[in-house]
C-alpha cells in the first residue's frame, strides 16, 4: 500500500499578504526543502525543490514578487 505524504512543516510567515510555508523532507538521505505559498487566489508550491531553508525562502519571495506586481 502506497503511504501518504504529509507535509512537514518547519516553519510559516507571512510575506506581502502571502502565507509561506516551508516544508522538509528527506531524499537520498539528504534534507530537501520546498516553499508553499497560500494568497488570496488559492494555494501554490512555489518552490518544488531547495538545498537549504534559506534558498527556499529567497526563491518562495521572488515567486510571491514576480506574481504581484502582474496585477
């Protein structure tokens, strides 16, 4: 039987009226993170994959910055 995942979060904050939320997890024996983003049009994993909590959180700002000043 296939085992869910759930996301672990380490940490969440507020950006730009934007909630991110950052997850860990583990491949190939190594820590892996990605950065969800929760707005007022709904939820997004703005980043997918990052080596460390800190690019997690640059790139996740950067997605938020780009997507904000489309409108």
């Amino acid at each position: 039987m296939i085992e869910p995942h759930y996301p672990k979060i380490t940490m969440s904050f507020t950006y730009r009226e934007c909630r991110i939320q950052i997850e860990r997890d583990k491949f190939n024996k190594q820590d892996i993170y990605a950065a969800w983003v929760n707005y007022d049009k709904g939820c997004a994993i703005a980043v997918p994959y990052a080596v460390t909590p800190t690019e997690a959180i640059k790139k996740s700002k950067q997605w938020i910055d780009k997507r904000l000043n489309l409108d």
